[in-house]
C-alpha cells in the first residue's frame, strides 16, 4: 500500500503505524459472498452501471445507510438492500467512536464487513465521516493544543482513508461545520477541531484526505438548508461563503452533501434553495443528497395518508434539486423504518412507529420509494 505521508501536512510527529498489505485486505474482501434476489427496483434497472456515482450527464445512483449489525443478522433486510440500492454508506461504523475508541487503537471490523458485503454484491461504498464535532471518543476531550489536535486529525484520517484507498471512492471528510444559527457568513459550528485548530481543520481535513487517495471524490455535508425561516437562510449563507473560500484556496473539496433530513413541519423554500445550488454548482462541485429522510412526527397518524404526506415532501424536495442540477445521487439515512434514527430524537406523541424511510419494516416499497425511483430512471434517459 502506498505511503501518503510524504504529502501529509506536517503535523502528525507520532511513529508510523504498521502498513497492511493491500493485497491481501483486497483480496478478504472478495471473500463473503451474500446471495441476493432482484427483482424490479432501481438497481435492477441500471444493473450495467452500478457502484460509483454518476458522471454529469449520467442517471444519478440510489442508495442508503446501513448498519452491520442488521446487515448480519437480518436476512431480509440484507435482502432488501442489494436488491434496491447501488450505494451503502456505514451509518455509524466509520465514525470516529467506533473506528478508534482508544487512543491509537484503530477497530475496522463493522466497516470492514459492510465493504465485504458491498463488494460481494455489487455495491459502492461512500465513506463517512472523517472530520465532525459529534460521536468523538471520550478521550478526545484531554486533546489540549493545537499541535496535538492536528496530530490527531491528521493521523486518524490518514490511517482510515489509506486503509480503503481504491476501495471507498467518495468520502465525506467534513460534516455539519455550519452552526444552526450562524450570525456571521464565517460563523462555524463550536467543536474541538474549531477550539483547537480554528477554521484551518477543514482545509487540513480534505488535503490529508485527497494525500492519502487522490482519485476519491471529497464532500462537506450539513443539513436545515432547505427551508423559508430566518435559520436556514443564514445556513446558506455561511455554508456557500465556506464553499467559495475553499474554492478560492485550491482546497480539494469536489462537492456538497445536501443531508434532506426532511421535517415534514417545515416548508422548503424552493427559490433560495434553488439560488443555493445553482451557486454552488457554478463553483465547479457535485451536489448529492446525502442523508434524505422524512420526519413525520407531526403528521397524522393513519399510514396511508402519513406515507402519502412522506412522498409528498421527498417530491417537494426533489423537484426544487433537479430543477437545477442533477445530483450525482440521492442516499436515504437508512432503507427500512426498521432501522431508523428518527424516534431517537423525534418520536410521535400517539406512540406510533415512525415511518420516515422508502420501505416499511416488512421491507415493501412505499410512496416515498416510488417517488425516488421516478427521479433517479428519468435522468439520462
């Protein structure tokens, strides 16, 4: 495997860790095989032109978080999956809590699993998150300098992208840097990296990135940019200002997650949102809904017409998106209501399960999958 640290910002003083031989991590990937049973779906009808994102010009690819828990003990789930999507993202197993609980012990096992499963089945992988101000490990917090957090950054990111180098080819490196409500255009979500490093972790994030795998596509992710209140609007101000002074520095961000974590409450703002994107795609960077789901915690509590008022949003959003540029995908935060983080933090007053995802638990299509669908054929046709 080749060594990035010569391109490496020189910031990680700590010995070099063990190189694995590439060959042989490529080749244990290859090794489960998961049978799978397509029917009609998304992915049946590009089966040519699975796993990687589409170039302009091309039909966008459909995909969702997944978790590996689920993915090895839930048959029809796992099921499910290869028979809908063309991308999987590892919902939590790439975060940094999971990937190095203790200081300088890396854990790839859950990551390494749903990449097996993803190569086995056809799949891609979009890996995230490499740089974010949630889901550190509790040691994190005793990083007291500048010096020592950019060692961290440096190193954590740079073990976890060579590791998959060639193998993940698109990566969001920062995500949610936007506070959700910015006073200035230069305002950024508080964080470790912003007390300890200031506004240059996210350059720092994406060229230690782009060092360890120059071919792998780089996004910055965030979300609540859609809506008409005064919170969104100074959202996208911040998040565009941030993209053009990346852009102006020659930082190698190569586009924007859209998250589309929808709340079924609040009202998309169709023109400024269509200003947003139609800015950000004048920069030069790919824009892919990263995160989409439906929070319908406010809608009534018959499925019928919930699941209608569900596709209802996903349409509202994905006509505001297309309407400007074809996104190079469209990524559900999790396939099945099953597995979803939503009752988390948004769990119905009634006690209904929440129903924010394509397919229900039972693993059939819903409105809201069908909405997708019709998006993602449409294009390049």
């Amino acid at each position: 495997m080749p060594d990035c640290a010569d391109n490496l910002p020189r910031t990680d003083r700590r010995p070099a860790v063990m190189r694995q031989n590439r060959r042989a991590f490529l080749q244990a990937l290859g090794t489960m095989v998961v049978a799978s049973s397509c029917g009609p779906s998304i992915r049946a009808a590009y089966s040519g032109e699975l796993g990687r994102e589409c170039p302009n010009g091309a039909h966008p690819v459909f995909g969702a978080a997944v978790r590996s828990d689920a993915l090895r003990n839930d048959a029809p789930y796992r099921q499910a999956v290869t028979k809908f999507c063309q991308v999987v993202v590892p919902e939590g197993e790439l975060k940094w809590a999971t990937v190095q609980p203790k200081r300088g012990q890396f854990s790839f096992s859950d990551a390494d699993s749903i990449v097996q499963f993803a190569r086995s089945n056809g799949l891609n992988v979009r890996g995230h998150t490499l740089a974010w101000y949630a889901a550190l490990p509790p040691w994190t917090a005793a990083i007291g300098s500048r010096a020592e957090a950019e060692a961290e950054l440096v190193g954590h990111i740079r073990q976890t992208v060579t590791r998959y180098a060639g193998v993940i080819p698109s990566w969001d490196v920062v995500n949610e840097p936007i506070p959700d409500r910015p006073t200035s255009v230069r305002d950024l979500r508080e964080s470790l990296w912003t007390k300890q490093i200031g506004p240059d972790y996210i350059p720092l994030a994406f060229k230690t990135a782009h060092a360890c795998d120059p071919s792998a596509r780089l996004f910055i992710n965030d979300y609540d940019i859609e809506y008409e209140d005064a919170r969104s609007r100074a959202k996208r101000d911040a998040f565009l200002a941030l993209l053009r002074r990346l852009k102006d520095d020659n930082v190698p961000v190569h586009g924007v997650g859209v998250q589309a974590h929808l709340a079924g409450s609040r009202a998309i703002d169709r023109a400024r949102l269509g200003d947003f994107l139609r800015a950000v795609h004048g920069l030069g960077l790919d824009i892919m809904i990263t995160e989409l789901d439906v929070i319908d915690n406010q809608f009534p509590g018959d499925e019928a017409l919930r699941d209608k008022l569900v596709a209802e949003k996903t349409q509202e959003l994905l006509d505001c998106v297309f309407d400007i540029v074809q996104p190079t995908g469209i990524v559900t935060w999790g396939l099945s209501d099953k597995y979803t983080w939503v009752p988390i933090y948004y769990k119905r007053q009634d006690g209904l399960p929440n129903r924010p995802l394509p397919l229900d638990r039972d693993m059939q299509v819903k409105p809201m999958y069908s909405v997708v669908s019709e998006f993602i054929t449409r294009c390049g046709a």
